[in-house]
C-alpha cells in the first residue's frame, strides 16, 4: 500500500467522481483508476461501487476513510510546518462553524485573512454543533466554532465568547419596547430553529427553567430564511447578536434585550488534542476568533 494510493483514494471518496478527483490531483483518470484497483486488489476488498450518481463507498471504503484521513492531515500539517521557510503562510484550511457565525462575520474574517495570508487554502463549511465536533474528531475538520456543547468532550475546548440572544422583530410586527421579559415569547408569533440546532436547545433550556411553553408556528434551520422571514412579515425570532449584526446596523430589523432571565449563548473552538493546528490554520481561527470576540462580550 502506497502512500500515494491513499491520496487517490481519499480524494476520489471525497469527490465521488473520477473526473473530477483526477482534475483535483492534476493527473490523467486512467492513472487514478489503476491505482484504486491496484489498492482494492492489494487490500482484498472492494472500496467503490460505480452507480448514475458517481462513484459510491462501499462500507470497507468508509472504514477505511475514517482510518487514514485522520493520517493524511497529519502528513500536511507536518509538511506544512517543515517547509515553512518565510513568513508567508500557505498550506490548506479547513475549520467548520455554526451557521449563525458564517452569517454573521465570515466574509469579514476571510476577506481579512486572504488579504494578508494569499497563498493559504481555506476550505470552510457550516453545519451543527454535533456534525462539526464529529468532523474535528475523525480529521475532517482542523477546528470547529461552535456553541458550548452540554456533555463533556473528547476534544480541546477554548471559550472564546459570551454573547446574548435577541428577540428580533421586523418592520411589520407591533412595535415592543427595547426590552422583553422572557415569558413573553410564549404569546409571541415565533419562528425558531428545529430542535437539531443548538440555539434551539440554549432557548428551550431556559423555557423548561422558567415553566415557559414555547411553540414556534414555524421552524426553520436556514438563518438566512428566518431573517427574510421575519423582515417581510408579523413573525420574530430569537437569535445571537452576532447572526443579526448587519440588519441591526441598517435598521432593517430591531433587536430587543430579553430578561428575567437574561439570554445568553457561550461560544467555543474546539480542536483534536492529539492534531496541534498548523501556522496557517492557527493564524485563520485567530482572525476568526478575534470578529467574533468583536461582537460578544470578550471572555478572560
């Protein structure tokens, strides 16, 4: 088993498409084919169904993803470092976050970044707090933002922020006053996240503490949906500061303070303990880290 077999064969589960794997690795698809084979014949077992939709995994194939992806990473990272010979970073990225926090400062936090690290690959992607910590534990992932999980992890945790969630309304609901008590949100038109998402799980939290029975009329992951939702009609949500910031500044949307009790989110990167990230991973969640510090209040 070559160590080159291995990148065909992660680039082309990745990809589920010999043409497009073979573009990825600048190689011919003859080439990239043979050398699949020559894995599945050495290994004795069979990695790829071919079907209409592209090349599918079989369960030996998964398996063997989650073995040597995690191996692969390794590799860059310690390529990435040995031959960082100058100040200037390069390398591949690949950091997840929670959608609130794309929505909120990601093209400020990439547009900073590329500008000074141009050479830096950057692969990002948002997604919930649970798919985001399994990505980080199986490799898939150099680091993840997400909101504080409730069970303990097997991961590295950094608090990075704290941050309150707001009732937000449109220009078309009944003016409310710049702060609202808590239980009010049970005689509210809400629209909310699903109970896959961890703000929904923050926000139930808090209505099972306080005998509060929230029953959303409709529910949506999208936080681009809500929003749009929310600004053309009588409905209002509650999300984080940072998910809403831009309308908040345009006066498109208003934000009101909920109390009693107050209504706040901790935000965390995690990482693997055993995969250190890398100068140019390192340097992206930084910047990321510091716009999100910039719109919650800072933790010590």
């Amino acid at each position: 088993m070559e160590f080159r077999q291995i990148q065909y064969f992660v680039c082309l589960y990745e990809e589920g498409s010999v043409t497009r794997a073979a573009r990825r690795l600048n190689i011919v698809q003859p080439a990239l084919s043979m050398q699949i084979a020559k894995l599945e014949e050495e290994i004795g077992q069979q990695l790829f169904v071919r079907t209409p939709q592209g090349m599918q995994p079989t369960g030996d194939g998964r398996r063997m993803y989650r073995l040597f992806l995690p191996v692969l990473g390794d590799f860059s990272r310690a390529r990435e470092q040995v031959m960082q010979t100058s100040a200037e970073l390069s390398g591949q990225v690949r950091v997840g976050m929670i959608a609130t926090i794309a929505q909120g400062v990601l093209v400020d936090a990439l547009l900073e970044f590329s500008a000074l690290h141009p050479k830096v690959e950057l692969s990002l992607t948002d997604g919930f707090s649970g798919t985001l910590t399994d990505a980080v534990s199986v490799g898939q992932l150099d680091a993840a933002i997400i909101n504080k999980p409730r069970r303990s992890l097997a991961l590295n945790s950094e608090l990075i922020a704290e941050e309150d969630l707001l009732l937000i309304t449109g220009p078309q609901h009944a003016a409310l006053p710049d702060t609202v008590v808590f239980s009010q949100l049970a005689h509210l038109k809400l629209v909310l996240p699903t109970r896959q998402h961890g703000l929904r799980g923050i926000i139930e939290s808090i209505g099972q503490a306080e005998d509060v029975v929230l029953a959303p009329s409709v529910e949506i992951d999208s936080i681009s949906a809500i929003l749009n939702l929310v600004h053309q009609s009588d409905f209002c949500t509650v999300l984080p500061r940072v998910a809403v910031r831009k309308p908040l500044e345009h006066a498109s949307l208003r934000g009101h303070a909920l109390t009693a009790p107050r209504l706040a989110r901790q935000i965390v990167c995690v990482t693997h303990p055993r995969r250190p990230l890398g100068p140019a991973a390192s340097a992206f969640v930084a910047v990321l880290v510091k716009h999100v510090r910039g719109l919650g209040h800072q933790c010590d």
